[in-house]
C-alpha cells in the first residue's frame, strides 16, 4: 500500500505540471475527448508503466535493455 502510494505522488508530478493524456485515439474512430477523466487516466497510466516496468526488472538484464532501447527511442 505504501508503494502504491508512492508510485500515486510520483505520478502526481508530471500530471501537475500540465502533462495529461487529453484524448484517446482508436482506429476507424474519432478522438475520444477525455475531459476532467485526463487526470486520473494518466496517472493510471503512468502507475501501469511503472508496474510493468518492475515485473520484468526480475530477469537478468532485461530491464536495462529495455531502458536503453526506450532512451535510444527518445532521444
């Protein structure tokens, strides 16, 4: 719970400084505006990834790979 929490503040940051997923995009479909839900789906969103990123942070040399192909994509 604790962790939860954690990860919930982390998350909080980039959401107050204004970076929020606004809308969804589908194939075939229109944009799906979000409204006031913008807030609490990026911070799911952003708890996801860090969740997902730590499942496979068990196998050796995977997550550093995969962070350094992410750093690579972005950059």
């Amino acid at each position: 719970m604790v962790k939860l929490a954690g990860e919930l503040a982390a998350a909080a940051i980039p959401v107050a400084a204004g970076a929020t997923i606004d809308h969804l995009t589908l194939p075939l479909m229109h944009p799906i505006d979000l409204g006031a839900l913008q807030y609490p789906v990026t911070m799911l969103w952003i708890v996801a990834l860090m969740n997902s990123f730590n499942f496979i942070d068990g196998m050796a040399g995977l997550a550093a790979g995969i962070g350094t192909i992410t750093a690579g994509t972005f950059a």
